[in-house]
C-alpha cells in the first residue's frame, strides 16, 4: 500500500464551498490508495468564534474532502478549537458521517489519543505541542474536557505502549516555530529517541508553515515540517479574524505575513510559504520518499514544482537535513541566530505594512501607546 501525507490543508478563504475535484496535479497524491492530510481548521456551522488568529469553515468541507479523496485527517494543531470547544465534536460527527478518519484530538483525552488506523498492522496519532511562546492558546483533552493530544515524550510511550504487538505507529506532530528551517534542538533530539522505538515508522510534522529537512536515524525518517499543502489566500477583519464578505472588497490591503491588521485585509502566502512536501509511505518496504508540490499564488490549486526551482528545494532539503546533524554547541547558535534574525525582520515587515495602513501619525499614536503600556508595566512591577 502507498499512503501520501501532506502538509497544512485549510478549506476556507478562496475555496469557501467550491469543488475540489482536480485542484491537486501531483502524482504520488493523485495515484496513492490511502490520503492523510493535517487539516488546519475545525468544521462547524456554529456561530461562535475565539478572540484568536481564526480558521474555520462549515459543513460543506467534509464534501470537499470527498472531492480530494481524503482518508483521514490530523485534528492535532493549535486551529481545532477556533470555534469553541464544543466545534472540536462537531468536527469529527461531520467527518464520521463522511466516511472521513480523524485522529489528535476529542471530546476527552481518551478519544483524543485513539489512533487511527491506516491498514490493520499501522495505527496513526496526532500530537500538539504547547506551553510554548510559539504555540500557545492550546487547548489540551481532559477526562472531561475537549482538546488535542499532548506531544510529550512520555504521552506518547504511553499511547504506544497500548499497541497490540504486531502493531506499528507513524506519528503526526504539530510542533516547532513558525517561519523558520531550523527546528529548536530539543524536537531533533526528540524524533531521534523515538526513531530508536521499534514500534515508530515514521514521524511527521506540521506547523512552521514552510517546508523544512528531515532526520535520518535508525534507519527510518522524521521530517520535521512539510509546509503548507493546501492554504488559499483569505480575508482577514480587525484584529486577527478570519472573514468572509458577502461581497469581495474591490479596494482592499494585501499583506504577505499574518498579523494583527486595523482594516479588512486579504492575506497571501510568500512563495516559500506556498512550497511542501508530499510523502509516499510504502508499507510494504517501509520506505518513504518525497516530492516538492507549489499552490498557485491567485488560485487554490496545487501542482508538482517543476525545473530548476524543483532542483534548488531538493537541494535546500538536503542542505537543512545536514544541518540538522551538526553537534549541540554548533547546532544551537546557528539555530537561535537564525531565528533572532528572521523573527526581526518579520516583525519589522508587520510594522512597515501597519505603517502604511493606517499613516504615520496613527501609526505613532498606537505605537507610543504600547510602549507607554509597557514601562507602567515595568515600573508597577518595580
């Protein structure tokens, strides 16, 4: 059997209620007989909405799903409870009346720890990571309280340990930093250690929102962040919610990060931002390869990347994977000087387009504020 993963898919924004039929051109996608992709939003038609960077969409997704040809979903991410947490049941009730597999998260910790099972030798779980200044606002399952799956080491012994002998996992994690190649050393050392278990296959991760390496151990592979598979562009309404104009706006801002915004905006991916991989498992030789996909920047589709860029991802891939086998003491400052610069600059992109946005005499306004807000804080702590 071959069973393709792919990265974030999101069903919303430019897709709203569309048809999905033959919006992905990619082979290994197209021909494998088990689909599973991280679905980055809940389903719901319910009319709540967190006060949080939102993604959702209703019912009709499950519809889209079938059109794509999808197995089983990922719910483990820092997305699911976008809509409350009751949406996070109402999720898996629309997918369980689709035919649809889903694993990662439930209405309690039990339900959220079940794995789902690709064949009948190969169980898959999902796992969020959280208590992080990069993923926060997670909502772990309880005995009597919706969420996702913890992604802690002994969590998920313990999960794996519940396998049956003959059983064998491959493991979904939502974890590390967002727009970044390098992964924080501790998720490195910790898809090595559970590479070493003879019970893991494979280990695959989501969340920087940009294709990063992999890690070689023991024989088998942890990639550590396909990318954004499918992610169409969207409205966002002040400050971080996702929109949706009955009417499209015929003036509006377009912004390429993802921000706090003080007027409808619409927001795009950058090209990196629409470039991901997408696995092919074998289960009969264990073996994993993979193929570099891009979304079209106007319309939500997905083809194979193809020449000369396809020939430079390849190789980047390669690069990052090297890297990441560095020792700790050469690893660790090039990870974090990596991650201090490209976090300034990012910030300092926010503030160039909210500078623009609202001019710069509002601009200075809101910004002299907030550091006013800051020194009473500092100084009523003193």
């Amino acid at each position: 059997m071959k069973i393709c993963f792919t990265g974030d898919l999101f069903l919303g924004g430019d897709l709203l209620n569309k048809s999905t039929e033959d919006i992905v051109d990619i082979d290994i996608f197209n021909n494998a007989d088990k689909r599973v992709v991280n679905l980055e939003q809940p389903i719901s038609d319910n009319d709540t909405a967190e006060d949080k960077c939102t993604l959702f969409t209703g019912s009709f997704a499950t519809k889209q799903l079938n059109g794509m040809k999808i197995d089983a979903v990922n719910l483990a991410h820092n997305h699911i409870q976008d809509k409350g947490l009751d949406a996070i049941s109402e999720t898996i009730e629309h997918l369980n009346m689709s035919n649809i597999g889903s694993f990662g998260a439930g209405s309690n910790s039990e339900e959220a720890k079940e794995p789902y099972y690709i064949d009948k030798n190969i169980a898959i779980f999902g796992y969020c990571e959280f208590d992080k200044p990069y993923l926060r606002q997670i909502e772990l399952a309880e005995d009597n309280k919706a969420g996702v799956n913890p992604l802690r080491y002994e969590n998920i012994l313990n999960d794996l340990d519940k396998l049956k002998e003959d059983k064998k996992a491959i493991l979904y994690f939502h974890w590390g930093r967002e727009h970044v190649f390098l992964p924080p050393r501790y998720d490195i050392e910790l898809a090595k250690k559970l590479l070493d278990d003879d019970r893991v296959l494979l280990i695959v991760g989501m969340h920087p929102h940009r294709p990063q390496g992999y890690i070689e151990h023991n024989n088998k592979r942890a990639y550590m962040c396909l990318g954004n598979f499918l992610f169409p562009n969207f409205y966002i309404n002040p400050p971080t919610q996702i929109y949706y104009p009955e009417i499209k706006p015929q003036s509006v801002d377009t912004t390429r990060q993802y921000h706090a915004v003080y007027k409808t905006t619409y927001k795009k991916w950058r090209w990196i931002n629409r470039v991901s991989l997408i696995l092919e498992y074998n289960t009969k030789t264990n073996t994993v390869q993979h193929k570099i996909a891009i979304q079209d920047d106007n319309n939500p589709t997905v083809s194979e990347l193809n020449g000369i860029k396809e020939k430079f991802i390849l190789v980047f891939i390669w690069f990052l994977s090297k890297v990441y086998t560095m020792p700790k003491f050469i690893y660790n400052p090039i990870e974090k000087t990596n991650t201090f610069i490209v976090y300034k600059i990012w910030r300092g992109q926010i503030y160039w387009f909210r500078l623009k946005q609202l001019g710069i005499i509002e601009f200075s306004k809101k910004f002299l504020n907030k550091v006013n807000r800051k020194l009473r804080k500092i100084i009523n702590a003193n």
